[in-house]
C-alpha cells in the first residue's frame, strides 16, 4: 500500500464544510489561528445548502433554546456588519397560523408565555395575516404574528463565509474524505484523509449527523441522526413576507407543547405514518420559491435521499389548504441529514482530545452562535452558554440513562471513510 503524504499542517483542523463548520473556521482564524477545512463533499453541500433559512424564536422554549437563537440572530447581525447583506438577511417576523377555533384558544395561552418571555407576539385575524403574506394558506382562520422571527439564505450565507475565510487565508479541501484522526501518545495530532494527513495541534468536529462517525474512534456522541425533507416549488410572488408555520406538526415548537393547556389531539398532523414526523413550514425563498415542509423521517439512518412518503405528506399539506398553488412546478425535493440530541441543544465541547461543535436541531438559527462559542473555549475563555452546551449536562445524562441497553443496529457499521 503507498504511503500516504502530508496534505497540510495548520494549527487547528475544522472538519466539515458546512454553516458551523465553516463559522468555526472563520472565527478561530479571527482569533489568529492557522485554519484549514476538509470537506467530504463541497462546503454546504448538506443541510446548510438544503434550507428556507427560517430563524424562528417565536416557538422555542424560555431559557437556553430561546436565548441561543436569539444569539444566533445578533450573530447573523455581525455578518451583515462585516460581509454585507449578501446573504438576504430579513426580520419580518413569523405567522403560526391556526385552522379551529379550539386551536385559537390554546394559543392565546401561547401568546402570553411567549409575552412573558419578552417577544413581540400577538393574536390576529385573517385579514391581517392575509395583509402580511401573500402565501396564506386558504383555511387559516387568524394567527399568531411574532416580529422577531426571521429570514436568511442558508445557502448564500456559506458562500458568504467561504469567501471570507478564503480571504483570511483558511485553506478549504473539498472532496476529501476523513479516515480517521492522528494521535501521538494521547494527544489528538491531526487527521488522516484519502488525500494525506493534516498535522494539526487541535481539530474540531462540526459534521452533523456524520457525527456519529466518531464512534469508530470510541466517542459515542448522544446524537441520533434523521433525515429533513423539504420540497421547492417555482417562484410564486416576487413580495415575501413572514415566514409560516402551521399547526399540523408541531413537534418542535416546544414553547407550545410545553404549556399545559396543550393537547396534541388539537393540533395531528393527519399523517398515518408513525414513523414521520412533520413539521408546518411553508417559506419563500430569495427567488419567491415556496419552500414547503420539514419532514423527519430516516431516523437512525444516514441515507441522504427523501423517501417517497415524505413527498406525498408535503404535497398533501400544501394542495388540502392551498388550491391555487396546485398547478405550481415542483423545481426541488431536498433532503438533508441531521443529529441532534434528546434535549434539541448542541454539543459544544472538547472530548477525549477533540472539540466538538455538532447536535444542532436549529443548526441554521443558532450555528452560527455556537461557533462562537466554540472559539472562545478553544482559547480559555468562558461563555454563559459552556455549560448549557456541554456533553455531560445534566438532561443528556437523564436521557442515556433512559436509553441505556438499546442498541441502534443502523449505525453499527458506520466508518468514517464516508463519500
């Protein structure tokens, strides 16, 4: 077998060329570090590049989800003051819209915790939601419109951080492969890659779901991967406005299935398959694009490619309420792999050796904080959010404990060679 060369030499090694990978380079290289990137693919080539953008604070729970995204939204501030609005920032705030009225009821429960918490949120009727977006499903009967939601291109973004950390000298290798990681004694030395080793006195892990790699180098992570679906329509109106969601999936709008006047009878999907969970979105993209959906199904699964019911409950969700965009062209199917952790927070940490930026559940929201966060610790310095993030934080421990003599035989065979 030929020996394998050294590709590069850097002082810390960031693997994974997507939002938090690349912003995790490129705040570590503020902070004068010699950076390179290995990307298995191309930088945004997963989830980042696969997404409506929707910051949403309007449904995360009060305490440390809210207030990271919030941080996440003053981060994306920071990038418009430094790299310009390249990437279609917008704070028109958001619509959870409603279609009974026992639906209405509960949601004014909703307003007032969300009140509390010191967002901007109000009940209104269809008229005025009507009046703020143009994509308004046809059986809303009114809404909960929240002004601190917001808007970015996902995509645009990293090609906005690519090209600045390019700028500032971070080398980025795409399609390459990560073997495994370089060890001298205990330390971690680098990483080995199908091109050639990177000699590194640091490196940090910012993949994903691909995450779940590392237990081949003994790290089991307490993430559990699924996939994302979204489907892409043609542009529908050059004016966007607020981004949407429904109450036909409500999963991950913890603010409101944590009150106790919630009912999850109120608010089914009327999805028969139980093993697909549905998310409510519907958005515009930059180009006037619905992008509709999330779907999560795949569970425990590192296959990439949308499955076919997921589809049709995105098609379904649309048509049922939406009859004038029935004879749209469908232009896109995304479908992107995510992990995340029992709590929904990510991991921010050092590991046996590593340092890890991966968990994300809002990964477009808060990404960009956490990578923040992650250089700060990389250099000593403390952070209200370290021990919030933390791998051994008290709600990750509860839920392994609950866990603990399951096995997931998906991810058993699971190597880092990934292409």
């Amino acid at each position: 077998m030929p020996e394998i060369g050294t590709l590069d030499t850097a002082d810390i090694a960031v693997v994974g060329g997507g939002i938090v990978g690349l912003t995790t380079a490129l705040e570590l290289r503020k902070r004068g570090f010699d950076v390179v990137v290995v990307e298995q693919r191309f930088t945004a080539f997963g989830a980042s590049g696969r997404s409506a953008g929707a910051i949403w604070l309007q449904p995360r729970r009060s305490g440390p989800e809210l207030e990271l995204t919030r941080r996440g939204l003053a981060t994306y501030a920071a990038y418009e003051e430094e790299l310009g609005n390249t990437f279609d920032l917008r704070q028109q705030g958001g619509l959870f819209f409603y279609e009974t009225e026992r639906q209405r009821e509960i949601l004014e429960h909703y307003v007032a915790d969300r009140r509390a918490a010191g967002l901007d949120a109000a009940l209104v009727s269809r008229r005025e939601a009507k009046e703020l977006s143009e994509i308004l499903p046809d059986n809303a009967l009114g809404a909960v419109f929240c002004s601190d939601d917001a808007q970015v291109d996902a995509a645009a973004f990293s090609r906005a951080v690519n090209a600045a950390c390019m700028r500032r000298g971070v080398r980025i290798f795409q399609n390459t492969p990560v073997l495994g990681t370089l060890r001298r004694l205990d330390a971690v030395a680098g990483l080995r890659t199908v091109r050639g080793e990177v000699h590194a006195g640091a490196v940090v892990w910012a993949t994903g779901a691909w995450a779940v790699t590392l237990r081949s180098e003994g790290i089991d992570l307490p993430i559990e991967t699924h996939r994302v679906g979204q489907l892409v329509t043609q542009p529908v109106s050059s004016v966007r406005g607020p981004v949407i969601h429904g109450p036909r999936g409500v999963d991950r709008c913890g603010a409101l299935t944590d009150l106790a006047q919630f009912d999850p009878a109120d608010f089914e999907s009327g999805n028969a398959h139980d093993a697909l969970l549905y998310d409510d979105v519907m958005t515009q993209n930059t180009e006037g694009s619905l992008v509709i959906g999330h779907t999560f199904d795949g569970h425990g699964s590192l296959n990439p490619h949308i499955s076919m019911n997921a589809t049709r409950v995105m098609i379904e969700s649309s048509m049922l309420r939406t009859q004038r965009f029935s004879e749209l062209g469908v232009t896109g199917l995304w479908a992107g792999l995510v992990g995340e952790t029992a709590d929904r927070m990510p991991i921010v940490d050092s590991i046996d050796g590593l340092f890890v930026n991966v968990g994300h559940s809002f990964g477009i929201a808060d990404g960009p904080a956490t990578s923040e966060i992650l250089a700060r610790r990389v250099i000593g310095e403390s952070d209200p959010f370290a021990a919030r993030l933390a791998v051994d934080r008290a709600e990750l421990k509860a839920s392994r404990s609950a866990s603990s003599g399951r096995e997931d035989d998906s991810n058993q065979d699971v190597s880092i060679a990934t292409t």
